[in-house]
C-alpha cells in the first residue's frame, strides 16, 4: 500500500529573496514542541488512531505517514524547500545524486526506448546510460557536448528524452538551456538537466523550460561535506513518476540527513554568493599566472561559453579547473606542496578542494584513454570554499613553486 506522502503545504507568505526563502520556505511557523528548527522524525514507522484514519488514508492517499520508505515530515520540509528555491512544482529528495539520477531515468523509459546524453556528463552517469540501460533493450545516443546540430540529429521517433549538464564536470562548459528547450519541442522531447555546479543560485533551469532538473544535495545545497543526498524537481506529473518507482527502488534519505540539509540550506545563499566571488577572483589571479596554461571559468571572457553563461546565469560558481605547465611529475609536487587545499573528489562545501582528475577519476584508464576525453597530466580542479581568497590565493601560488 504505497500512498503518497501528505499533500505539499503552500504557504501565503509573499515570495521573498532567495536568502530568505532558504531559511523558512516549506516549512510551518509553529511546530512540533514550539520548536524553532525543524523536527528530526527518526522513525521507520507510522501509526493509525483507529481503523477510520486507516480508510480516510487508504481511500485518498494524503494526510498521513505510513512507512519511512514512502515519506517522512522531516523529508518533507527538505523536498518544499528545495522546490521552492528551484521554482519547481514538486521535488523527490533521494539517498544520493546518483539514486536521484538512476531512479529518474528509469521511471521514464521502457524497453524499446532511445536516449540522448551528452558526452562530458558524469562519468558514472554515462555508465549507467551506456552500460546497464542495455540490459533492459533502451538504446543510448552520446553527442558531442555544445553540437546542437548533432544532437538534434541524434532524436529518433522512440527518444525519451535528452540529458545533460550545466556546467560540466571538470571543463564548466555551459549548456544553452534555451535552445535545448527549443529543439526538444520540436521533437515532442523531454529535457534532464544536472545544475549540481550552477545551483538555483546561480541558474534555475525550469525558467528555461527544461522539464526536470537533478541536484546532488551533497555539494552546494547541504555545503558542509558531510552528508550524501540527492533530488530531482519539476512538474508534478513528471515527479510522481519518478516517486513512486523511488517507493519500489529504496533510495531513501534518512531524516537525520534531511536534517543536515535543512541546516546547510539556510546558510545557502550567502555560502554560494562568496563563492563565486572567491572563485572569479582566484580564476583571474590564475589565468595571469607564468606556469599555468588555462584556465576554465564560466565568468572568464576567456571561457569558450563566456555570453551564453552570462546571459542564464548569476554567477560563475564555486569551482575553478585549470591546466598547469609542465609534466606529472610536476603536477604531482604542486599538489604535495599545498598545506590550506585538501586533495579531495567533491565540492561544494566550507573547506577548499583540490583534485587531479588524472589521479583520483582516471586512474583506472590508460593515459591515451583519459587525454581522448581531455583528462591530461596536469588538469586540476578546485572548489573553493569559504577561507579568505587571499589564503587561497597563498596556497596555490605555495604550490606552483614547486613546478
């Protein structure tokens, strides 16, 4: 008996910045024990007062809990939120980015079907696309990313849908979401969008007229490194779908992690703003650097995307990626040089990441393998965190020293 979770709670507050909303949207002013934060409902189970609240809820679906892998309050607040700071109608909040993704592609295929993804999308989720989509017969199309000729070409009378990110991992190559829109119209077409580097800070690409959109609540949105969480968001047929194959997949996020991110979220705004201000500024100290050979950064002119990231988003984002001078070995002794950096795989949080994709991502490909998809011997990608720029700054300059 897998009912949906009670009905989404609209509030009549007036709409206010997004700093604001990120503390209070999807939530009640009053709660639980006058509570100020909202409450941890750390139960895999719901009970019933008597057999008519059971009917009353088996008749409708709504107004009460039955089972954590179905809903929970606590999820509940975190799904309204982010909903409402993406501008989306409905939001299914998941165990990890990547259960978000899986969850959401299969809730809308079937065998038979044909998808269309772009070639710099993330790795794990081109092998899943690539791989383990055959075994249910649905045919997988990989495009060139920014080839839009291409990759209208590539939609056949049985696509489902085109899927891809904005800004890519690890180049930050911007996606012109308008013109996607246009030509999955055309083709009667879904659009997926990843926006887990942008943010809905930076980019909410709903307003574009993409259909759904997937977040690794783990980077910017919780901020703090320390909790796995993911969500898709968008209209409300489309998420019912994918919700009720997420009731039978199991990818649930425990409300203790749905907690944490309801702590992150308030912080939201202004931990995005810094960085992209902190990140503009270490990318512009970097690209007028004698031993760095480019660097990658949306808000750069230099950035081969520069106007079409200026023109849909409000920032650059967090994350930097450049190339360095010289060999492996080199790169290897500007990375064991820095003492502020951590050499770490994610982003997104307070303290500053560094990683060199060669190393940690591509360890397992030949080096052929890895510069045919642009993974070279000295391409870094740093996140930066919330240290002051200057510290930063100081960190790198420690290290390329070393080259």
């Amino acid at each position: 008996m897998a009912k949906t979770s009670p009905k989404r709670r609209k509030t009549d507050k007036p709409k206010a910045s997004m700093a604001t909303r990120a503390i209070h949207a999807g939530e009640d002013r009053r709660k639980f024990a006058d509570s100020l934060t909202t409450p941890i409902i750390q139960t895999s189970t719901f009970t019933f007062k008597n057999s008519k609240e059971i009917e009353d809820y088996t008749r409708s679906g709504k107004g009460h809990y039955e089972y954590g892998r179905y809903g929970n309050p606590t999820a509940t607040i975190a799904e309204q939120r982010l909903a409402d700071l993406e501008g989306a109608e409905d939001c299914v909040v998941f165990s990890s980015g990547m259960s978000a993704i899986t969850t959401t592609i299969l809730s809308l295929v079937q065998s038979g079907d044909h998808i269309v993804i772009t070639d710099d999308s993330y790795k794990k989720t081109l092998e899943f696309c690539r791989s383990y989509l055959k075994q249910f017969s649905i045919a997988c199309t990989i495009v060139g990313f920014g080839d839009y000729d291409a990759l209208e070409k590539a939609i056949r009378p049985n696509t489902r849908f085109i899927f891809s990110e904005s800004p890519t991992n690890p180049y930050l190559n911007i996606f012109d979401l308008f013109k996607i829109s246009k030509i999955a119209e055309r083709h009667g077409v879904l659009t997926l969008i990843d926006s887990t580097f942008a943010t809905p800070y930076n980019q909410r690409p709903l307003e574009f007229g993409m259909d759904l959109v997937l977040q690794s609540c783990t980077k910017y949105l919780a901020g703090h490194n320390d909790i796995l969480a993911g969500a898709v968001l968008g209209r409300f047929d489309l998420v019912d779908k994918i919700r009720n194959l997420h009731k039978s997949m199991g990818g649930t996020i425990d409300p203790h992690c749905c907690y944490l991110l309801l702590r992150g979220l308030k912080t939201f705004a202004i931990r995005v703003a810094q960085q992209n201000e902190t990140a503009l500024a270490v990318a512009r100290h970097l690209e007028g650097h004698p031993k760095i050979k480019q660097v990658y950064y949306p808000f750069l002119e230099s950035h081969p995307h520069y106007k079409v990231a200026t023109e849909q988003m409000a920032g650059g984002g967090g994350v930097v990626t450049f190339t360095t001078k010289g060999t492996l070995t080199g790169a290897k002794r500007f990375l064991d040089a820095l003492k502020l950096c951590y050499i770490g795989p994610s982003l997104g949080g307070v303290e500053t990441l560094i990683t060199h994709p060669a190393l940690v991502s591509y360890y397992n490909y030949s080096r052929k393998e890895r510069y045919d998809l642009g993974i070279t011997d000295t391409l870094f990608r740093l996140a930066v965190g919330l240290e002051d720029v200057e510290d930063i700054i100081a960190d790198l300059e420690r290290g390329l020293k070393q080259l």
